[in-house]
C-alpha cells in the first residue's frame, strides 16, 4: 500500500533561527515566541535594522552563544525566565544575562527579591523585639523583664501573675510570669 506524502505547510507566523551554544548543541527558536527580546539578544539575531548582519556559521547557525562561551542549558534559563519569570539561580542567570548585555526584567526582579528579603528582615526584627519585650518563657527573657515560675494550670495566684507557654518537656506543667516593678 502506498501512502501519498501530506504537503507540509509552513506557518507565516513563525520566524526560526538556530543558534549554537558553546557546548556544541543548538537552539531552534521562533522569534516571535518573545513579546520581548533584551535590546542586545534582538542586534545578536539580527533583528533590529540599522545594524551588521548577525555572525553565522557554515550551516547558516547564530554564533553569538558559541562565542561567549555560553553552553545551551544557561541560554535554556534565560528563555525560561522571560516566558515564565521562573528563577532556579539567580547568581547564574545574571552572570549569563549580563554577558549577553544585560536584561531589564532580571533586574526588577532582583531589586523585588531585593525589597521581599527587606520586609523579611524587618519582620524578623519587629518579631524579635516583641518576643523580647513579652517573653513567654523564661529563655526569651533577656531584659529580665518578667519572673517566672512553673505551676500546673490550675495554679491559685494573684492577678499579677499571667500564663505564658506550656513547659514542653512537661505538658501538665506551665510557665507562669510576673512582671518585674520597674522600681529597685
């Protein structure tokens, strides 16, 4: 039985070109899969006018990967990120972007993780502050602000006593604290 071959039929929206990386594989990429290309990837491909073709091999391939040493994986990332914003290194994709010119999507967000790390820290420090300025047991009471004292729940005090935490090492048990007066 013979089958008759289909014609292939090409899409006029898809505008190819094969790059090889210095590892010696290659990168088909539709130039149209970017809304956005960093200023220098778009001069590489040779997709800004106004300036020299882009270097091609023997078999008509970009080189621009080949010639600065970047292997097919790190370019992979790179791609990765501007179609996703997904991030696995941050070191390494900037040392990448930055050899191929420089990438202002990586750099808002860095300068995000940059401000999400400041809020992280600010509120590490506020918690802290307030653990130490209401310790609920005896280890947290560095200002020595309060007294405590283990008793079971059931405990009869005064009202200037309050409960802190249960005692983890026994559970029936709790620390009981007492601000200290503030007069010597």
């Amino acid at each position: 039985m013979m089958y008759e071959q289909m014609p292939v039929t090409m899409n006029e929206n898809v505008n190819m070109v094969h790059i090889l990386c210095s590892d010696g594989a290659c990168v088909a990429l539709d130039t149209n899969s970017l809304t956005t290309y960093p200023p220098m990837w778009a001069r590489f491909m040779g997709l800004c006018e106004d300036f020299a073709p882009p270097e091609l091999d023997e078999c008509g391939r970009l080189t621009f990967l080949s010639n600065f040493q970047i292997p097919r994986m790190r370019f992979l990332e790179c791609l990765n990120f501007l179609r996703t914003g997904y991030v696995r290194d941050v070191l390494e994709l900037s040392e990448t972007f930055n050899i191929l010119g420089g990438c202002d999507e990586l750099d808002q967000y860095y300068k995000n993780q940059l401000k999400k790390d400041a809020e992280h820290v600010a509120h590490n420090q506020k918690m802290f502050q307030l653990r130490t300025e209401n310790p609920l047991c005896p280890n947290e009471n560095i200002q020595q602000t309060f007294r405590f004292e283990a008793h079971p729940m059931n405990w009869v005090h005064d009202d200037t006593w309050d409960v802190g935490s249960v005692i983890t090492e026994s559970p029936h048990l709790f620390w009981w604290r007492q601000r200290l007066s503030n007069e010597l």
